[in-house]
C-alpha cells in the first residue's frame, strides 16, 4: 500500500504569505501572482533558494487549478 502523504501546513501557510520581493509584481502575494508570470519564472529565470521552490510549489498549485484551496488561508493580516 503506498504511503500516505500529508502537506506541512506551516510550509503552506508560509507559501500563502509569501510577497514577491522584486521585479514587475513587487509586494504582491505568491498566491495573487498570475500564472502566465510564474509559468515564465520557472522556465526562464526561477531563483534560488526558498523562494524558488516556493515558485515552483506556485507553478504546481496554478496549473492544476488549486488556488481556491489555499484563499481561505489568507486572514486580514497577511493581505
């Protein structure tokens, strides 16, 4: 049977959190990044780094349509 496998809600909450910290969409939330941006990051320029797996973490989430999962993450403080 193949083992279960369950996401670290702190690594989700950080994900969640995360702004941008350069370039056109400076500030913005990872999550409120639109998917053309982040598709391009991971194929021409991802950094390295936390902020690179959590590009890459972003890239997933985006393409197979997964954000409305982690919006009701989002409290009046991270916005």
């Amino acid at each position: 049977m193949p083992e279960e496998v369950f996401p670290d809600p702190q690594r989700l909450r950080s994900l969640v959190t995360t702004r941008m910290p350069y370039g056109k969409h400076a500030g913005r939330l990872l999550l409120d990044l639109p998917e053309p941006y982040v598709v391009w990051m991971v194929t021409h320029q991802l950094p390295q780094g936390l902020l690179g797996e959590q590009l890459l973490e972003m890239y997933e989430i985006k393409v197979n349509g997964l954000e409305g999962l982690l919006r009701p993450m989002l409290t009046r403080e991270n916005l």
